[in-house]
C-alpha cells in the first residue's frame, strides 16, 4: 500500500489466526503486536484493539481489519456496516476503521506476511511448551514477540523496533487520558414502576418514558439508558446481590418524590410508638416492596388511620390483622378498623386434653389391677 505516504496516511493492518491469536501489525516499520485470547468475541476483539495501542503508545489514523463478523456486522468495499461497539473504540481514538475486501489479502498484505513471522517465530517456538493459563502463554509470546521485533531486517538497516522508534512512533495520534471501555447494547422496555431489568438488577428513568423501548449501553462500571439517541439515565452498575434497585429520585413521579426525605427507620420509630403490633406490621409492609420508596405510601396510610381511629383500635386491628396472616397490608387493616372487628374480643382457645387433666397419676400406675 506505498500509494499513502507515512505523514499523511498511517496504516495500521489486523489478521487473526484460526481461533487462537491476534497480530496487529504496523504499515510502514511492520512492528507486531500479537495476543492469545480464548475466542474471537467482541470483548477479545475490542480487547486486543485497545491492548494494542497501549503496546504502540500512539493510534493510526487508519485501521485495516479482517471482514471478521465480530467487528464488521455487513461487508461492503464501498459501505461496510462496522460493530456498534468497534465503531464506537474508532470515535473515541479519532481513528476510521476500513475492513479489507473479502478473500483480498493484498488489502493489508503486512499482516498476512507477519502472520507467516509469526508462525515460525512463536508459534513454533511455543508448540512444545504446555502452558496453564492464558496469562502465562501470553508472557511467552511477549518474549518472543520482542525477540522477532528487534530482529534485524535481511535486506535493509535496522529493526522494526528501531524503524518504528525513530520513524513511526512521533508521527502516531496521542493516546486519550483512560483507555475505551468495552460496553455491550440492548433493548429494554421500562416498567410501570419507571425502572428497566439489566442482568436481574433494576435501573430507574424518569418516569416519562414508562411503556418505552430504550437502548441501554452497559459497560464494567456503567448503565446508561438512551432513548431515540438522547442518553436519559446513567447509573453505576450494581454488582452483587441479584434483585437491587438503583433509584434516582428526579426520576420518580412528584407524589414519591414526597416520601424521599422519609425512611424506614422513621416509619418502624413512629409504628413502635403506637405499638409492638403496629411496629410489626409496617416492618411487614416495608419488607413486602421492592423499592422502599413505593412502600412509604403504604407506611403513611396506615399509621394515619390513628388519627381517624385511635392509636388504640390501630394497635388493636394489626394484632387481629397478624393472628389472620403473617404478611398483613394496609387494606386488611383497614377493613379490620371499618368493619369494627378489632373491637371483637378473640375466641378462647380450645383446651388441649392436658390442660383438663386427662392423664393418669401416680397412683393409678402404682395400684394393681
């Protein structure tokens, strides 16, 4: 590809071999870059992208990879369809992705050569060593890897260590400050409760967009939520414990924003006052809901039924409401104070047949019969 001079055009060519390791190789110094991964996904792929320019110190202004289909979802010379997520590692280092023509191995012939390097200098190399770990082979291939770009050239001055140091190296795109952080996408409907489900874990979005399907961008550390290309919520990925909930309270509909400033010790501190049965009925209704947020309504009506009842008839109806179900709601209780059965005094209990005594005494078993 002499057609594109060094300052104007740098060329930064990828080939992959069958299943095992990626070469990236530099136009103009040919210096090699190479990592064994378990398979070519996308993380692998995106991986070895972001490794390898940590490697170079510097991006090329052009990158030439392999039609493979983790990184090029339609192959077309004029057109091609490049990964969502590929296309976004490009943007974020200021570099265009152009995949070589299918079964065209001139388009980026230096990786096709290093491939050949490669396999005589590592891979043979390597073949009778038995490695337990994926971190321990690619320790081996650095050795070699730095050994086969110190080589000296057999027909010209010099190294493709020293070529790219003196030549190639200053004339790279300067690295971003952190390096491209791999993120999956998916689709994701928001729930009447104006939170979407990624992965078991819960992530709210103003409540506007309940009913809609959104893009959700999910990296190691982030969830972010776009609708029609406007990024709407942004959250830190939960980890741990399936079933949580991230909550922001702009999210949320006015009437429980209301209840924000409220918790659950406030709640169970204001029940205790009224009584133990009232204290355990909202520590009942508190642990029914998986949002605590939605469950401060709930709190709050109950406990307003003293003013309307009496703490007495309050405390009364919830120990009517647990001796009938150990998870008591509001509505129980309430039709317990409406209908005035906290007023009704409970049934004695049946005796068991010790209580009245039917077992024999001593001197039963002691006399003769």
């Amino acid at each position: 590809m002499g057609q594109f001079s060094l300052t104007s055009h740098q060329w930064c060519r990828f080939d992959t071999y069958p299943g095992t390791y990626i070469v990236g190789v530099l136009s103009f110094s040919q210096y090699a870059y190479v990592e064994a991964f378990m398979n070519q996904n996308m993380e692998s792929w995106i991986s070895a992208h972001i490794n390898m320019v940590t490697f170079f110190h510097g991006v090329t202004k052009i990158i030439v990879p392999d039609n493979l289909k983790t990184g090029v979802t339609k192959a077309d010379w004029y057109t091609p369809e490049i990964n969502r997520t590929y296309r976004e590692f490009a943007e974020y280092y200021n570099t265009a992705i152009i995949p070589a023509r299918v079964r065209k191995p001139k388009d980026k012939p230096n990786a096709e050569g290093s491939v050949k390097i490669i396999s005589t200098w590592i891979t043979a190399a390597l073949r009778n060593q038995e490695f337990f770990s994926l971190a321990e082979l690619n320790a081996a291939i650095r050795e070699k890897l730095k050994l086969c770009n110190n080589r000296p050239f057999q027909k010209k001055m010099g190294s493709r260590s020293e070529l790219f140091t003196q030549e190639e190296k200053p004339l790279l795109l300067p690295l971003p400050a952190t390096p491209f952080e791999l993120a999956s996408w998916k689709q994701a409907t928001v729930q009447f409760n104006y939170h979407i489900s990624i992965e078991k874990n819960h992530y709210s979005v103003p409540y506007e967009y309940i009913k809609q399907k959104v893009e959700v961008r999910i990296t190691k550390r982030f969830v972010e939520v776009f609708y029609n290309h406007l990024r709407i919520a942004s959250h830190p990925r939960i980890y741990g414990k399936l079933g949580a909930y991230s909550t922001v309270e702009s999210h949320m509909p006015k009437d429980h924003q209301a209840y924000v400033k409220w918790d659950a010790d406030r709640f169970v501190s204001w029940a205790a006052k009224i009584g133990p049965h009232t204290e355990s009925t909202v520590r009942t209704i508190l642990s029914s809901h998986k949002i605590e947020q939605q469950a401060f309504r709930s709190c709050m009506g109950l406990l307003r039924l003293a003013d309307k009842y009496s703490s007495k008839r309050l405390e009364a109806a919830c120990a009517k409401a647990l001796s009938y179900t150990p998870y008591p709601s509001l509505k129980s209780v309430k039709t317990i104070l409406a209908s005035g059965v906290d007023s009704v005094p409970a049934e004695p209990t049946k005796k068991t047949s010790d209580e009245f005594g039917f077992t024999h005494g001593s001197d039963y078993y002691g006399r003769k019969h």
